[in-house]
C-alpha cells in the first residue's frame, strides 16, 4: 500500500520506490530507501510529518504516494 494511507503512528518499513529517476533520487537522498523504516508522526494540511532514520521530514501526499510499504 502506498504511504499515503498509512495510519498515524504506524510504523512500516520501504518495500518499493516508483517514479522517475529524479524522484527517486531525491527521495533516496532524504532517506527513504527500500528496507527502512519509516514511522507516520503526523498529517497537516495534506501533508505528511514522518519519522525515518533519527530524522523528521515532511512530504506531500503525492510523493507519499510513490513509496510503498
């Protein structure tokens, strides 16, 4: 399942990345890799807060929507 969808206070580990080249670059360079694992903190506004590798970032859901876990 995507991200996205993922529950507040789940926490899921990377099965798949899609997207483009660039996409996936960019998400790779913020941490999200396949095999980690990556807690949902919070949403706002249609945006993501995740906790992943001692780190917190904010996505939109549709980069949210490329990582599946």
């Amino acid at each position: 399942m995507p991200l996205a969808m993922a529950a507040i206070g789940d926490t899921n580990t990377i099965q798949k990345i899609t997207g483009k080249d660039e996409v996936r670059q960019h998400l790779a360079e913020l941490g999200f890799v396949v095999g980690a694992q990556v807690h949902v903190v919070s949403e706002l506004g249609g945006n993501m807060i995740l906790s992943i590798k001692d780190s917190r970032v904010a996505l939109d859901k549709t980069m949210a929507m490329r990582i599946m876990v």
